[in-house]
C-alpha cells in the first residue's frame, strides 16, 4: 500500500487532499494523511457571521476568469452559491493629495484603451497623458533579462502611472512593492503584448477585436453566498476524517532510501510521497536535512504580512459614502492603508440594507510594526486615515482585526529563474511535491491548481494514474 502525505490544510492542500480523495475512492493502491498545524482547516479562508453581516477575514472573492476555483465549486455541487461582484456599481478611486479621484473607464489594469476619458481624467498630469499618447507608437521590445513591473511601466508610460495605478493595484493583490515585483511573473501577458506589439495599448485593443462579440459578460469578481469558507468547509466535508489530522505540528522531514519520514507531535509516520503545500519559508524549514539546496532557494521566496480591519456602521453612513467599490492609496500618500472596500457595495447580499461594512487592508514591510499592536490600536490608525479621506468620523458598530503573518509571497524580479532551480532541484527529490502559493501565483484559483497538479504528479510517480486511466477505459 502506497501512503502520500500532505502537509498544509489551507486551500492548496485541501485541493490536494481533494484529488486524492477521489482517486482514493476508485482504487485501493493508496492512502493518504492531511495534516494541519492549526486547529481548523482553510488558512486564509475564513469567514465570520458577526450583526448579519458576513466578514471576510481573508480573501473576499476570487479572479472569475481563473476558471480552477468556479470548476472546483462546481464539483462540489456549490454551482447554486457562487455570486458575483455587483459590476453595475463598480468603480474604483485612488486618493492623490486626500482626494478620491475616479479611475477612468477604459483602463485595462493601467492600459488605457479610450481616449476621451483618459484626456479628462484628473488622475494623471498632462505630462503623463502626453507619454500615454506617445506610447501607441512603443516600439517592440523583448527584454533579454527580467525587470520589475515598475520599470516597465515606467518605461512606457512614466513614473507617474507606477506611483498612482501600478503600485497601488499591486499593492492591494500582493501587498508588496511594484519596484522589486517581476513583471514576468506578475504581469507575464504584458511582457508578452511588449514583445509582439511594443505598445500595450495597441496590444489590448488587438485583443479585445479577436473576442468574439457575442461573448457573455461575466463579474471581474466571484465568490460564495456562505463566504469564502463554504468552499474550504465542503472540501473538508468530502475527505476521509481518518485522513485528516488537525492541530499537528510536522516538526521534521527526513528521506532515507526514498521514503519520507514525517514525525509532528512525537509521532512520526513514513510516506512515499510528500506534497508540501506550505510556505516557502515553512518548507525550508522543513527540507534543510533532506535537501539544503532546495531549502536555500525557498528561504530566497520574501513573504509579507497582512492585516485585514472590518468596520460596521449604520445605514446614514451608508448613505453618505461614494459610490462604487472604494478606493487604493498609493506609496506617496504615506498612508497606512493600502486598500478599502466598500463591502455593501461589492457583495450586497453580505450586508443588511442599514448597514455599511468597511474592509480595509494594510501590508507590506512599511507596516510590520502594526502586526504587533494590539487591535485597538490599529482600529485607531483605521478610523483616524477613513476620517481624513472620507470625513467618516461615526463610531463603528463593530469591528473586526485579523493579521496574516508572512502569509504573501513576493514574486520578486528573477522569480521565474529561481523557480526553474527549485524545480530542477525538486525533480532529484524523489517523492516530493510542491504547492501553495509560493510558485506561480498567490490568488485562490492558482492554489487549487497547484494543489490539484501536485497530487496528480504524486499519483503518476507511483504508477496509480495509470491504474485509474485504465479504469476508466471502456470495455
């Protein structure tokens, strides 16, 4: 009997542990442990009933044109619970000198494709709408060495477009800095239009002619009516509890003649295979014995913290907010927040009609210090910045402070170069997997697919796709 281990119960794990969950119930070849070091299953999915309200302490939704997270919700029978964003209402503003200046409608991420509202637009100087002008005749470039999303963007349409769009949009994703984030592996479709088009604005408009024009609208955004741990909670629903060990702590990893030993909570258990669908910075830790190399090129991986506040108000409040889905805040402004959204606005159905629901968000290596205080304090620093730049001096409700500590990985320029290392270095350890989002892509869709891909390598190296497929072969 083959054992495969899973070490992480966040969303990539579960999609693991999910795949083999299913491959388990049409073969007897295998089995499988998940273990978890905290008492719940999730990570980061995670969501409160608190008033009526529905309070994401993680990710409020997901990118609806990744198709893995809507397939998955769908294979759970959850197709009834995905809702999207209230497009209708969707509008973004970023505070440039404590004003909430409207982002222009046709702007493609920070491409913009319409002329008229980008000449109207007090968002950018006339000196930066001259450089935009002048890009649609960038020539094409296919840049020899990696660089940051900064630099491109810098080059196409100057510092300004980095400091008021492109930092901030990464800022609310990543919670990093665009000046050390790779473009390849951040914003690998720019450097491909770069390459071909030279401008990107011509490049996005040569896209949008070759869609077809019958083609359905769908929200930017997706999520569940339950919250974003519906999803998480009927995955954890489907697996095997013998399976599943929580609050075990997997202190060591060690490889002797192919086989793992895993030992956590003074036990310790061997397994064929491993798939760690943890950290960077965890799975170093775990590999330094087994592999020192592999370790060293995972410690390269930078992480930063999060904090996300959830504030209530009553319905005045409600009625006294701009419309749209609220607003980013750039570098230059030497605010904490990086992001707030106007949660009533977005999802509706998360809100009562008499409630407004603030979501803000803080990160990055700027804002370390507040990890540490209490959550007092950093409603503080919340309510005090909401109040200069929405005049939104109302007592909240309630309130709601979850931290993320080093839980956003940091695609910094040459991380496509180093995953090619950890790879290669992977590839000569036998049985190991990894997943998460550490490697190629940190959004909740790009999890299930790692995990998904992680468990079906697993499978194939111990022959058992093979048996399956066969399986399924018609008589």
């Amino acid at each position: 009997m083959k054992r495969i281990a899973v070490v992480g119960g966040g969303i990539a794990g579960l999609s693991a542990a999910f795949t083999l969950e299913k491959s388990r119930r049409q073969s007897s070849a295998f089995e499988y442990s998940l273990f978890e070091s905290s008492s719940r299953l999730g990570g980061v999915l995670r969501t409160e009933h608190v008033e009526g309200c529905q309070i994401e302490a993680g990710p409020d939704s997901f990118l609806t044109e990744k198709p893995w997270a809507g397939d998955l919700c769908r294979e759970l029978d959850l197709s009834q619970q995905l809702i999207g964003s209230n497009d209708v209402e969707r509008k973004t503003y970023i505070l440039v000198h404590n004003k909430l200046v409207e982002i222009p409608d046709g702007l493609m991420f920070m491409v913009p494709t319409k002329i008229l509202p980008t000449l109207l637009t007090p968002l950018f100087s006339i000196k930066t709408k001259i450089r935009m002008a002048l890009e649609w005749f960038h020539p094409p470039h296919k840049a020899h060495e990696d660089e940051s999303v900064a630099g491109m963007v810098e080059r196409h349409y100057g510092p300004e477009m980095v400091d008021r769009l492109a930092d901030p949009l990464l800022s609310g994703v990543y919670g990093g800095d665009a000046t050390k984030l790779s473009v390849r592996a951040v914003l690998p479709r720019f450097a491909e239009m770069e390459a071909k088009h030279g401008s990107l604005g011509r490049a996005m408009l040569a896209a949008r002619r070759k869609m077809p024009s019958n083609t359905t609208s769908h929200p930017l955004f997706t999520s569940l009516k339950g919250g974003m741990q519906q999803m998480t909670d009927s995955i954890a629903a489907q697996l095997n509890p013998d399976c599943v060990a929580v609050n075990t702590e997997i202190e060591s990893l060690r490889l002797q003649n192919g086989v793992w030993e895993v030992a956590g909570n003074r036990n310790s258990r061997t397994f064929d295979c491993l798939i760690l669908a943890v950290p960077a910075h965890s799975a170093c830790a775990l590999l330094n014995q087994a592999n020192p190399g592999l370790a060293n090129e995972l410690a390269g991986i930078e992480y930063t913290s999060s904090i996300t506040i959830n504030l209530a108000y009553d319905g005045q409040v409600r009625a006294q907010l701009p419309a749209g889905f609220g607003f980013l805040v750039p570098r230059s402004e030497s605010r904490n927040l990086l992001a707030c959204t106007f949660v009533h606005t977005k999802f509706p159905h998360r809100v009562p009609p008499n409630r407004a629901l603030l979501r803000c968000f803080i990160a990055g290596t700027r804002n370390e210090g507040l990890m540490k205080a209490s959550d007092e304090s950093v409603v503080a620093v919340a309510r005090r910045e909401l109040a200069e730049i929405l005049a939104l001096w109302s007592e909240p409700v309630f309130t709601r402070v979850h931290r993320w500590n080093r839980a956003m990985a940091q695609y910094g320029v040459g991380h496509l170069e180093r995953l090619d290392r950890i790879e290669q270095l992977r590839s000569r350890t036998p049985g190991l997997f990894l997943a998460g989002n550490s490697y190629r892509g940190i959004g909740v869709p790009d999890c299930i697919r790692s995990g998904y891909e992680a468990s079906r390598a697993a499978l194939t190296s111990l022959g058992i796709m093979d048996q399956l497929s066969a399986v399924r072969q018609p008589a």
